[in-house]
C-alpha cells in the first residue's frame, strides 16, 4: 500500500541521493525546505518504483499537490499509481514544478492524459 509520512531530520540522507541526482532549482527539491515547511504545508514524501515524490496541502485542503517524481525509477509506473491512489481518495491528481522536460516526458509515457498550464503563483523567484 502507498503511504506517503512527514519527513523527519532522519531522512536526510537518503533524501539528499534523489535530490542530488537531479538538476532541479526549485525550492521544492531541497531538503531544507523540504522539511522545514512540512508542518506548514502538510508536506509527506515516498518512493514510488524508485522515483521520490513529495506532496503538499494548503492549511485547509484535503488535496495533495505532487511534486513531479524525480529518480532513476520507472516514472510511467509512478505516476500510475499516483492516478490510482488519488482515484481511490476520490481526488484529482495535480502535480507542480513541471520543466518543459517533464511534459515531454508525460506527454510520451501518458500521451494526452493530463492537461498543462502555467501556475505564475507558483513560480520560483530566481
């Protein structure tokens, strides 16, 4: 069963082995901030066939927003049971912090399943 938890100053480390393998400047990809808004935004994190995925919620929604699945994993499968398990919560699947990268590449392992738009609030400010 998926299960998605709070992430703990202990999981640093093999957080960290993710992070690190990417080359992703969001804010959403480093561990600090990772951890440090957890309470905040209701941050809980997983690995789902290898790929490591956070999600979070605004203080009053029951929705988990992922971040896109970042790892050496099968991603196809990833995202998979993330549309399963968001189904069973009677929930939509929405991810934040897509490249224009990551919508070629759920574009070609799940052509014309999602649809994409710019959230200009959730920009980074780089």
């Amino acid at each position: 069963m998926l299960e998605f938890v709070k992430p703990k100053l202990t999981d640093k480390q093999w957080i960290n082995k993710y992070l690190y393998g990417t080359k992703r400047f969001g804010c959403e990809y480093t561990f600090g901030n990772i951890y440090m808004w957890s309470a905040v935004y209701k941050t809980r994190i997983a690995v789902i066939s290898d790929m490591f995925i956070s999600c979070t919620s605004d203080e009053d929604a029951d929705v988990c927003r992922f971040c896109f699945p970042i790892g050496d994993g099968d991603l196809k499968n990833a995202v998979l049971e993330l549309i399963s398990k968001t189904k069973e919560q009677q929930h939509s699947l929405e991810f934040f912090g897509l490249t224009a990268g990551d919508v070629i590449k759920m574009e070609k392992i799940l052509p014309n399943t999602f649809s994409y738009e710019p959230y200009r609030d959730g920009f980074d400010y780089i």
